[in-house]
C-alpha cells in the first residue's frame, strides 16, 4: 500500500496581515488621490499597494540555500507505533539564515508535529562536519496507516524583514518510511500442530531455521574432537560424535484473499480520526493484520510458509524460495531468519485488488501435492471465490483446515466451507486477531471433543 499522493505541501507566496493592510490603505489613498486630486496622496497610494507585491517577489526569489539529510529511528514501525525522525539541515549560503520556522511534510496517516521555529544558522564553513552551519532536527511521529509512505521534503517558512509577505520553501527530497500491519502474539495448540497418517507430527524447532537435527554416532578415525559428542560418550561408554541429519521444516498454506470486500461489508461509522482507515478499507485492513500476525506465528513456530493471493500477485516472498504452482507460477515463500520482516514489508503494500485470478485455488492444491501430507491451511477470506468448491475439496488435504471469513460474505461461502470439513471463523471490521485465532481454537477443541 504505497503512500497516497495528496496537494503540494506548499502555501503559495503571501501577504502577511500586515502586508493585507499596507495594501488596503495604498488602494484607499488611490482612491482619495483621484477624487482629491492630491498627487501626494497618490505617491503613498502607489507605493502602499506596490510594497507587498514587492515583498512577495523578494521572499519568492530569496530561497534558503539547505542540503537535507533524514533518517528514521527505527526504520521499520507497525501500525500505531511510534518513530523519531532526525532531518539534518546545512546552510549553504554565504551568510548566515534569516529567522524562520520549519515543518516536515507527511501524508495523512502519518502524525507529525506542527511548525515550530527554524534555529538560525551561521554562515556555511567549509571542511567542517558539524559547525555552526548545521543543526539536528528530531520529531517523534505515528504511524496510523500501514504503507511505503513519503515523508518529507522539509517546509521552511520565513517572511520579509519587514514582516510584509509569506513564503514557503520544498528543501531536500523525500524518504520512504515503511509502516508495517500490526502483529498480535497467538497462542500455540492445536492449529499449529500438523496430524498425518493418525500420527502426530511434532514440529522440529531450531535456533536457525531449516537448520540440520544432530544426533550422535560412533567415533570413526580422522572425525574433529571439536564434534565429541560428551553427553552421548558418557550415556554409551565409548566414544561419540556428532553427525547431522537432514530434516526439513514442516509446511504451512495461507490463501488470503485481496481483492476488495463485497459491498454488504461497508459499515457507516463516525468520522474517524485524521489518518485511520476509511470504512470501506476497514475490512481489508482486519483481513491484512490477521494474515500478519498468523503468519509471523507460522514462522516462529518453525513452518515454510507460502501465501496464494486471491488477485494477482503482488507479495514476492525470498528471492528464489518461491514454490512453483500452476503453469509455472511461483508462489512467494517464507523461510529464513528474517521472513517474518520480509512478510510484513510485503504486506505493508499490499493493496486490495478488484481483478481476480481463477486459478488461485488450484495453485494452493498444486502446492499441497507437492507436500506429500496433510500440512496447516488458512484461508483468510472476504467472500467467495470462483473456485470455492475445488476450495472446499481441498479439506483433506488440509490439518487443520481453517477458514476466517469476513462480516458480509455471502452465507453459501460458510456453508460449503463447512459442510467440507473447515474450521469456520467469522471475523469483522476492528476484531484483534489474538480473538479471532482464540475463537478457532474454541471451535477446534470443541469438534475433537465431539469426535
């Protein structure tokens, strides 16, 4: 979801009040000159109401001369977090900068503070790094909407020495700031634990993923001590090494569904804050938080996870990790140390989709042949899709199978979902996710009871 574009930051040049007074005498005195027939009164006229316009060129054309550098602390925040931006500003004159205020330009969804005075820097010193032709700038800001946003350039405003007219100066480019969904711990049980053949699989979990099982065996010549395996000798009474044994990490599907949320979804709600989601985003959002913080579960608890996207792709996984599907298609896939950032950098600009593919559901079932076993599936949904049948056939194939469904789907999506052997949640605009994943596993405890 990349920033939305907006008007220019920039007020065009001004009067000030005082530059709106001078202005309304000089055409007041014009207008007594020609009826008096003062030419005195005309030459104050003229020069009143010529004295602003003079200004507002003067402060146009005598732009600040700043090189601007910024920074984000961190760089990387979620949704409602807070962040410390520090603009570094140089004046490049020759002489030193007149009084002025400054602000950072932000688009909405992103709060920060209002104008506040620029310091006066000294006149531009060469060969040195921090003199007094530079100053450090540092604002906290909020994050109220995910998304790769723009911020910057920096506003600086400033007015004639005589306080007569207004102007504002662009300096320095903008920077990305990457705002990512917001991340709710879930709790571990039954859905993240994969059943196969009646025997339970019981997840493999290492410091560094995909990394191998050790396990001992008996010491061979030329084997490193440093590979002694010292709990092992003492257990066997002979001398034992350690050796490595490939085990690969167990697989996890997501299927979300990004295209925009059907129309009985739109709820009308107060005017929200400057920044928050409007009503019709406020599903998607929902749907986008819950696939985050599902996912980021996944992965810490030791899964290969893809994700099958109802529209057409716009998530790109690890470079090369990607599984191919249908035709040659390759799903994005997370499964290193850092995929749980790399996910959420994906889904911070993800946007909602009104073309659909048709073969979003038959790259899931592609994906789950290849596992060779029943693996963890969630579909995260807003409404039905063309496939939902070869959708709900896929049960089997699924341990568990979960399906979060969003307020305002058709009623035939649950009910085929359901009569297949899903795990049906229902989820709407604003639910937290730990919620929505504590309601499945409710349901999940309460059908093993009854089986």
């Amino acid at each position: 979801m990349a920033g939305r574009g907006g008007p220019s930051p920039l007020k065009k040049p001004r009067p000030t009040a005082r530059g709106w007074t001078f202005g309304a005498i000089g055409v007041v005195a014009l207008v007594a000159s020609a009826f008096f027939g003062r030419t005195d009164v005309l030459f104050v006229g003229v020069f009143l109401t010529v004295l602003p316009l003079a200004a507002m060129i003067s402060v146009t054309l005598d732009r600040p001369r700043l090189t601007v550098a910024r920074s984000f602390h961190p760089d990387v925040v979620a949704v409602g977090e807070q962040a410390t931006i520090v603009t570094t500003a140089r004046n490049q004159a020759a002489r030193p900068s007149p009084p002025a205020r400054w602000r950072e330009y932000a688009p909405a969804g992103i709060d920060v503070q209002g104008s506040a005075p620029f310091p006066r820097l000294g006149a531009h010193q060469v060969n040195v790094a921090h003199g007094r032709d530079t100053v450090v700038l540092r604002q906290d800001i909020v994050a109220r909407t995910r998304g790769s946003h723009p911020v910057g350039p920096l506003i600086v405003s400033r007015t004639d020495p005589f306080g007569i007219a207004y102007a504002e100066y662009a300096v320095g480019q903008p920077r990305q700031f990457l705002v990512t969904p917001r991340v709710v711990p879930l709790s571990s049980g039954e859905l993240d634990v994969a059943h196969s053949e009646g025997a339970e699989h019981e997840l493999q979990r290492h410091s560094i993923p995909s990394a191998d099982e050790l396990i001992a065996r008996e010491y061979r010549p030329g084997d490193p001590l440093r590979r002694v395996h010292w709990r092992a000798t003492a257990r066997h009474d002979k001398l034992m090494v350690r050796q490595e044994e490939q085990r690969s990490n167990p697989e996890a599907w997501i299927l979300m569904d990004t295209r925009p949320a059907p129309a009985t979804a739109v709820v009308i709600r107060p005017p929200a804050a400057p920044g928050a989601a409007e009503p019709e985003d406020a599903l998607f959002e929902t749907l986008v938080e819950l696939v985050a913080s599902v996912g980021v579960h996944l992965l810490d608890e030791g899964f290969v996870l893809s994700v099958v996207e109802t529209a057409p792709r716009q998530l790109s996984g690890r470079s090369g990790a990607g599984r191919t599907g249908t035709l040659g298609s390759i799903t994005p896939t997370y499964d290193r140390g850092t995929a749980d950032r790399l996910l959420l950098a994906d889904l911070a600009a993800v946007d909602a989709t009104p073309a659909a593919r048709d073969d979003a559901v038959a790259e899931l079932a592609s994906g789950l042949r290849r596992a060779g076993r029943a693996v963890p599936i969630f579909a995260v949904l807003l409404d039905g899709t063309p496939e939902l049948g070869s959708l709900a056939g896929l049960r089997g194939m699924g341990d568990p199978a979960v399906a979060f469904i969003g307020a305002g789907a058709a009623p035939e999506v649950e009910e085929v979902l359901a009569d297949a052997g899903w795990l049906c949640v229902p989820f709407a605009a604003g639910d937290d996710p730990a919620e929505c994943w504590q309601r499945a596993l409710d349901r999940q405890r309460t059908v093993a009871g009854h089986g």
